[in-house]
C-alpha cells in the first residue's frame, strides 16, 4: 500500500470514534469482506473476534446472521477466523470498518483477550 494511501487513512482514523464492545463490523478483508466483533477496546488498540464468513459485497446488517469461528486450512481452500486478535487503533481503521450490528459479549468470548492482558501482549 502507498504511503499516502496509508497517512490518509491514519488522518481519517484519528477523527473517528473508537468502536464499542460488542459492535460487530465489516471490514475489507483481501478481494472480500468479512465481519468482525469488538470484544473490547483500550488504551492501545482494538480487540476483534474475526468470523470465518466471507463476503463479496459489503453486509450492511448482520442481525440474525449465524457467524461461525473456523478452523483454517492448509491449502487455504476455507476462510479463517480468529477467536481473539489485537489489533492497533491504526490496523483496525485500515480495515476500513463499518458497522453493521450489535450483539453482547460473553465472557467465554473474553477468554483469549484475558491470556493476552496475563501476558502483556502487543498490537498487530
């Protein structure tokens, strides 16, 4: 991605508000868009429950859609999901989200972003 591609959408990002727990937004995921959960948001960055399901256009809401965690495949053939994955505030608006629905978290949801704060783990 170029440079300035990239300043713009930090400069677009730093006027937005950071999204709330339990948002569910579609983001730009390669040629596709894919939904992803806020489990929590914080000083550094942004919490994202990733689902496995893949889209060609953009969904604008996903309320009573079943959005299901994966496991990935070797050969790629099936799209992944991520249970829990950190991302900085600058990674997450580069998805360029858009919310497109709200579901409560649970507390199972929370348990990789507990092992990540016990660890004190970083951003991507």
């Amino acid at each position: 991605m170029a440079w300035g591609i990239i300043n713009k959408i930090i400069r677009r990002a730093r006027r937005q508000k950071p999204p709330d727990a339990g948002n569910l937004v579609s983001v730009v995921s390669e040629n596709q868009f894919a939904v992803m959960k806020i489990l929590a948001v914080d000083h550094g960055g942004v919490h994202v429950r990733l689902y496995a399901e893949r889209f060609s256009r953009r969904p604008n809401a996903v309320q009573g859609l079943a959005l299901t965690l994966a496991a990935s495949c070797a050969d790629g053939t099936k799209p992944f999901s991520i249970g829990h994955m950190p991302l900085s505030y600058g990674s997450y608006f580069m998805r360029e989200p858009k919310i497109c629905g709200s579901r409560p978290v649970a507390d199972d949801e929370l348990e990789g972003y507990g092992m990540w704060k016990d660890a004190h783990g970083g951003y991507f």
